[in-house]
C-alpha cells in the first residue's frame, strides 16, 4: 500500500523549488482559507466562555462582558462525565498501548527484516493485510472472542484488541526500518555473545528512533481519539471513560445546550491541540504516514 | 564450546519463535479468529444471545440484496468514497502548489490546513453540529440577523452534502502533505530543461510535475478512498445517521444492526460484503492508476 516513504516536510530548508506559486492573489486566497478552517475552532473557544442566548445572537463576539467561565467550570466538574478521569484513563490506555505495541512488534518484525526465508515475507504479507479490515467492523466479532477469553468490558481485553489494530502497520514499518540497519552491527555483537534479544533491544533498537517515534504518535493519536471500540468494549457498564465516550455521554443527550456542548469539546481537545501545536513537524508526519497505511 | 549442531538449531528456533510467538498469536486471536468468525455468522440467524444459531447459508446475503435500506447505506457510503475522494485529491493537490515553499507563512498555513485530522471525528462532528444545527449558531445568527433558517443537517441532501463537506474539512491537510512530499520528488533538472526549452509553467505542470506525482496520486486515490468508506464516528455526532436514514453509511448501519436490532447474522454479512469492497476498490485503484502510468511511460 504505502509506494511512498514517510512525507517530510523539510521547513528550515531554504532551497529552490520544483513549483511555487507566488504573488498577492495567493497569500489572499490562503488567508482566506485560513479563516474558514480556523472558525470552528474560534468558535469552539469563544462559545466555550457564552451563555446559551450569546453564543446564539453574538457568536463571533469577544466583548468581554459576554465573557465568564462558569460554564467551563461546569463541565470540569460534570457529574456525568468526571474530565480529569477520562484524561487519567485515556492516558493510561495510550501508555499501555505503545510499550505492548512496540514490545510485540519489535522481535518479529526484527525476525522478518533479518531472515530471508519464504514464509517470513508470507510473515509480512499476513500483518499488512490486517490494515484493510475497518476496525470499526472488525470489533463486532471481536466482542465475542473477548467474551469468550472472559475479556469484554476489561481493561486487558480493550488494551489487547487496541494494541492488535497497531501491529500491521508497525510491523510494516519497522521491518522496512530495520533492513535499513547494516547486519553487520548485529554479527559484531554476536561475536561478542549476545543473544537475538539482546541484539534487538541494545544494538537494534536504539537505531530504529525515528520508526518509534512516528508509530508512538500514531498510536498515542489513534487512541486518544478512538470512540467506537471503547464505547463498544469498555461500554457505559464498566464505568470507565475515555475522553471520547465521555464526550458522547456528556454531549449526545444535551446536544442543544451549547453551555454543555461546547465547554466539554473544549476539554476534550486541549490536550491534544497543545500537543499538536508543540511538535506540529513531527505530528504531521507521523500522522501523515499512518494515513498512508489505509 | 562443542554444543551439537542440533542444539543450536533447536535454540535457533527457540529463539525466533520467542520473537514471533507473541504479536502472532495476538493477531490471529484478535484479527484473523475474529474475521472468520464474522464470515460464519454471516451465514447463520444469530441474534447475538441465543445458544443455538441456525445456518440459513447464504439468506443474509439475499436479504441484504433486497433489503432497501442497507442498499441505500450502501450508495451513501459509494457516493461519500466517491465525492469525497474527488474532492480530497484536488484539494489535496491545489493546496500543496499553493503552500509549497519554505516560507514561515506556508508553515503556518500547512499546520493551520492540518490541524483539523488532529481533533478525532466525534468530537470534529459535534463541533460542527453545534455550528450547523437548525438551532445551532450560524443559524442561531441568521435568525438574529431576521434572515431564513438553512436546513444544513436536516434536510436529506443538505445533510449528505454537509457530512461530505465536513469530512474534506477534517481531512484535505493530510492530502497536501502528502502532496508536498511528492512534489519534493520532481526532478529540478527537467523543469530547468523545460524552461529553457520555452515551456509555460502550465506546459511544465502537466508534463513534467503530474506525471512525477503520479504514485502519489496512486497513494492519496486509495488512501482517502480506504479511509472513507469506514466513515463511522463523524456520522454519529454530527447526522445520527438522520434526517430519516438519509447519512447512515454502511458502518453505521452494520454496527445498528449487529448491536441494536440484535440482527448479527446480517450485520456480519453487510461487514463481510464491506470487507470484501474495500479491499478490492483499493486494489482496482491501484491496478488501474499502475497501468495508466505505464501507458504514460510507453
């Protein structure tokens, strides 16, 4: 699937282009698009401060007496849906994710890159045809396997099925990685006795940076913003909250109340927006080469 | 040191087996169990709870053929891919000749296109039902303002082509990317030569750039068409699948089935028939696009 290598977008760069167009006419028509997809946002943060009537009649006001922060407020202590809980639990479930995904897809994709055998390319072949299953299809059945292993509405099994839909992909990557590192390293340390594991964690590894960070991104993004398998596996039963299902738990019945809807998307996206805002070249490529994995 | 040979071989195996065993039981227990599985109930009347589902064969297929609701969510789901797709790629392609340079404004103008595929879809969804709704603020304005209603989400046209608009919203910034990283591929030499040779910058775009980009064409085509026909969260926050069924979208409808008409035995086989469309569109894309570049090249 993916013909392309990681997109890179070199910023601090300065050398001719291929293309480039220029002049007044398209700093204008940029701007302006700028404006279209910034309002939302706007909006999104300036409704967040109104009461219902004044995000109604002045949406795009900042006047300062239409300002207050009650209703943020509110929806920091919602008792339906407890924000710094969800933060805490999606946090938690991010972590968990990437140290398994990375653990399991380390040593076999260490195993594909280095061994030359048939039945390793048919190794490949396998995981990466798992990125054409839609997951969202794909967690029907999988809630039966969960149940059967006495797994759905846990903590394990959600981990589990989240980490399994990372493994294609990462798979892919640092396989293709890894045939980039000279096995010559490898024998080196195997001269000086060190096993196949200890050549992957301690020679390996260390190398395979930039692959974990993209695929850490990746993960850490997929699942923050996941919805419908925690709301299917973890489900309203278990009590447990991610930002998402707490989102639509908080937001879906009040969905005209905008002093609710708004505040709570606020909430719920701030961490990631800052996030995105401080490593902005390294998101958008990380993300970038995920979308690639179809 | 004198192991036997043997012993080595069988620590050898020992060893990769360690490394394979565990991602691969995972996958097949949470992937390639749960795929079939989905493929056998396809062909039974389970409701999800009873002890013995019957085999009815191939009936949920058949009823999936008649059912009129499932062939509706269906061509939403093609006419979203389709649409959808269309627009991405231009957009995608348009935006990437106007930002690519390394000015700090078309870093600012790259993040700012991109920073909506950061939020997740449910959340993106309920934002802009919050601006669209019939009570929603731009409306919320107009009335103000004394200024008619539009009936951007609940009118069924304006609702498909409201999904549809907030989906290449939420999604063009990766296209460009993509397309900026293929236009960094263009070889500089032959834009040079055409130049010299007297070529307009139109002339040069269509016969030097695009038949450059074309596996990155290949690679956003499949891409956004992959990506959605899943669409799934973005119909639940912002349509609920409404107005009257008119945006649910094959995911949708698959997951109301399995989970809320306890109809597992169809929802698996709309799941089987969805599987089975992506995956070949993708590759169909992908084989169409590899011919017409060695058309191109021939």
């Amino acid at each position: 699937m993916s013909a392309i290598r990681m997109p890179r977008i070199r910023t601090g760069v300065v050398q001719p282009r291929p293309i480039e167009l220029t002049g007044a006419g398209r700093i204008a028509f940029l701007i302006l698009t700028s404006v279209l997809m910034l309002v939302p946002m706007y909006l999104l943060v300036v409704s967040a401060f109104k009461s219902q009537e004044d995000i109604l009649t002045h949406p795009f006001s900042l006047s300062p007496d239409l300002l207050t922060t009650e209703h943020l407020q509110s929806a920091w202590t919602n008792p339906d849906f407890n924000i710094l809980k969800g933060y805490a639990v999606t946090a938690l479930f991010v972590v968990l994710v990437n140290v398994l995904s990375v653990v399991l897809a380390g040593p076999v994709s260490y195993v594909i890159a280095r061994r030359t055998e048939r039945r390793y390319r048919a190794l490949l072949l396998l995981f990466v045809a798992g990125t054409f299953i839609p997951s969202q299809v794909l967690v029907i059945p999988v809630v039966y396997t969960l149940k059967f292993l006495g797994l759905m509405g846990t903590i394990p099994g959600f981990v589990l099925f989240e980490t399994t839909l990372t493994l294609p992909f990462s798979i892919f990557l640092y396989a293709g990685y890894i045939m980039t590192i000279p096995a010559s390293l490898d024998e080196a340390a195997a001269v000086d006795g060190a096993g196949k594991h200890r050549i992957l964690w301690s020679i390996v590894f260390p190398l395979m940076k930039p692959a974990v960070v993209t695929m850490v991104i990746l993960n850490t993004f997929s699942v923050w913003n996941d919805f419908v398998n925690p709301q299917i596996i973890l489900g309203p039963g278990s009590g447990l909250y991610t930002v998402t299902t707490g989102v639509y738990a908080a937001v879906s019945q009040y969905s005209t109340d905008y002093t609710v809807v708004f505040p709570t998307l606020l909430l719920a996206v701030a961490p990631l927006l800052v996030v995105f805002v401080l490593l902005q070249r390294h998101v958008i490529s990380g993300l970038t080469a995920g979308a690639t994995k179809g | 040191m004198s192991t036997p040979a043997a012993a080595v071989r069988l620590r050898d195996r020992l060893t990769t087996a360690s490394m394979v065993g565990p991602a691969l039981l995972l996958f097949v227990v949470m992937l390639v169990v749960p795929v079939g599985l989905s493929i056998y109930l396809s062909l039974t009347d389970w409701n999800g709870y009873s002890a013995n589902p019957a085999i009815v064969g191939l009936q949920n297929y058949v009823d999936l053929a008649r059912s009129e609701e499932a062939l509706r969510a269906g061509w939403v789901t093609l006419l979203i891919a389709a649409v959808g797709t269309v627009l991405l790629s231009v957009l995608g392609l348009g935006f990437a000749l106007l930002v690519n340079g390394a000015s700090r404004l078309n870093a600012f103008f790259r993040v700012v296109l991109f920073y909506p595929h950061v939020l997740s879809a449910l959340v993106v969804g309920f934002l802009w039902s919050a601006v669209l709704g019939t009570s929603g603020v731009v409306n919320g304005w107009l009335t103000s303002k004394g200024a008619e209603v539009l009936p951007f989400l609940s009118n069924p046209t304006w609702a498909l082509a409201s999904l549809i608009g907030v989906l290449v919203w939420a999604g063009f910034g990766v296209n460009v990317v993509l397309y900026l990283a293929g236009l960094q591929t263009v070889s500089r030499d032959l834009l040079e030569a055409a130049r010299i040779d007297g070529a307009s910058p139109r002339q040069a775009f269509l016969n030097v750039t695009l038949p450059a980009l074309a596996p990155v064409v290949t690679v956003n085509l499949v891409l956004s068409l992959v990506t959605l026909l899943k669409t799934y969260d973005l119909v639940v926050s912002l349509t609920g699948g409404g107005p009257a069924g008119s945006t649910q979208t094959a995911a949708y409808l698959i997951l109301w089935d399995s989970f809320h008409n306890n109809a597992l035995g169809f929802g698996s086989a709309q799941s089987v028939v969805l599987m089975i469309v992506t995956a070949g569109l993708a590759l169909t894309v992908a084989r169409l696009r590899s011919r017409a570049d060695q058309g191109a090249q021939a």
